[in-house]
C-alpha cells in the first residue's frame, strides 16, 4: 500500500522535531532519543495503521513505548565507570548539540528526571510537558488511569521541589550558584574567592581510584580539582541533595556525580569550607536529589 506508507513516512518526518523532544527528555541522551527514534520508525513501518486516524498521536505513542522499554533495560543504571558514557546511543552524537539542548530543556530538570522510576517519569514528561491524555498513558503503562495521575503527582513533586530549607539560606544558594558558574567559566580566581582557607574537598573511589577516599585541602589545590571539571560543568545543575543546596552532574542522561557543600560555622560567612564529591553507584542511589521550589 504506497499511499499508506507514503502519509506514514511524511507524518514520521513532519513531527520528527517534536517526536525527537519526547524521547530526549524521557532519555536524557540525544544519542538514545535518536536510537528510539530510528527503532520506532522501523515498528510503525511494519505496523497495520489503516484504521488509525491520528497518526501524530499513534506516532507519539509509538516513541513513548520504545523510550519506555529502553528505561526499564537500565538494569545497570549508574554503574558505568564515570569516564565511560552510556553503551549506547553516542555515536555520531554532537556533544555542543547535546549540552546547549540539556541547557534548553534544564539540566536540573534532567537530572532530576533519572532519579525517577521509568513509569513516573513517562507520566511526568508525556502530561505535563506534551499533554498526553492519562488515559493514553496509562495504556501505555497497562495501569489505571487513577493510578498513572498518582505517578505523574509524585514525579511532579521531586521535579518542582521545595523551597530551600531555612539551614541554606538564599546566600548560600547563590555560593552554589557562583561555584558553578565559576567552575564553567573556568574563572580560578573567582573560585578561590569562594572557598574558605581550610576547605577540604572529599572524593570517593569511582572518581579517584584510590584504596580509600580522596582528599586534598588548600583553597588554590581544591580549586585546580574543580577547573579539572570544566567539561562536565556544562552537564551539572543545582538541586537539593538530601534537603540542601548542592550540584549534580547527569552527563547522557545518567546522574554521575554529586557534590554537597559545607560551610563555615559562622552565619555571616558563606565560603565553602568542605566538599564532598560522591560519584559511587551505591551511595548516589541512596541520595534524594530533588529539585528547588
């Protein structure tokens, strides 16, 4: 049938833009939102769609469901080495392309959604950012439609977050905020200016190799160690760890690593006096990283 699969090819490329901005944002990785993209043109062009009359909404679910099944096949979520990307779905992907889309979308937004189980986040992201009916959802998911809205309620509540709490007051936010900027503006002075005289940065073994944690002080030592993560900057955002003010790192998709700030005793002072780079799979899978209100 030519004509069928003439309207079918010229509907899968006229919503490809929009088709492409639902798999990246249930993925996180360009590269994978473009595997899904390619496994999901290849099941609607062996499918019967001669009765379907809407394919811009077949087509959508048709993603939703690839993206859906390469989710719940992150069995070994987080337990790539830190210096590895993803197995799959790199190739041929534009790293410039990938950070200035992650920034589009909010890199916070990103790395709260892989905190995520695979059905919240399909529920989150289908309603709430393309409006998907909870009734098509919840075919998707095979649950009721009660039940998916629940879903997308609790997703909604880790993404939107919460203020931040009383012990982090707004100065200390924007010392994140400038340790951060500084750390992807590769500006070493201004780090030094934020970080106290004693400041100790801690790091686990998945990202010093060592046979126990890592730990260098000094203000002009710690921060040489962050200007050594510039690149990865470009994929960390500011959320709340465990209630408090931090930065979480979700390169392709996948939270990598997380840094939690202390800082100095006194009210009036808000230097960084302690940084705690965590990156080991067991103890990210222990952190609640949601996000600010």
């Amino acid at each position: 049938m030519p004509g069928r699969t003439d309207a079918l090819a010229e509907s899968f490329e006229r919503d490809r833009p929009r088709l492409r901005a639902v798999a990246y944002r249930i993925l996180g990785s360009l590269g994978e939102a473009d595997d899904a993209l390619q496994d999901a043109w290849l099941r609607a062009d062996r499918a019967d769609t001669s009765e379907v009359e809407n394919l811009s909404g077949w087509l959508t679910t048709v993603v939703a469901r690839v993206c859906l099944n390469m989710l719940r096949a992150r069995d070994t979520r987080r337990e790539e080495p830190l210096e590895e990307g993803p197995r799959t779905g790199t190739t041929g992907t534009d790293p410039a392309e990938e950070a200035q889309l992650a920034d589009e979308v909010g890199i916070a937004l990103l790395i709260v959604l892989d905190t995520l189980g695979p059905a919240e986040r399909l529920a989150f992201v289908l309603h709430d950012m393309f409006d998907v009916p909870f009734d098509d959802i919840a075919a998707m998911l095979g649950k009721a439609p009660a039940a998916t809205r629940q879903l997308a309620s609790r997703a909604r509540r880790r993404v939107r977050g919460v203020p931040v709490p009383d012990a982090d007051p707004p100065r200390r936010r924007r010392a994140v905020d400038a340790y951060l900027a500084a750390t992807r503006g590769g500006d070493f002075d201004a780090l030094v200016s934020l970080l106290h005289p004693e400041v100790v940065l801690r790091a686990d073994a998945a990202v010093v190799p060592t046979p126990e944690p890592f730990a260098v002080s000094g203000v002009e030592p710690v921060a040489r160690g962050a200007m050594a993560s510039m690149a990865r900057a470009r994929f960390t955002g500011v959320v709340l760890v465990d209630g408090r003010v931090g930065l979480a790192m979700a390169e392709h998709g996948r939270l990598r690593v997380v840094l939690r700030f202390t800082f100095a005793d006194d009210a009036h002072d808000d230097r960084i006096t302690g940084i705690d780079v965590i990156a080991e799979p067991n103890q990210l899978n222990k952190l609640l990283i949601s996000g600010i209100g």
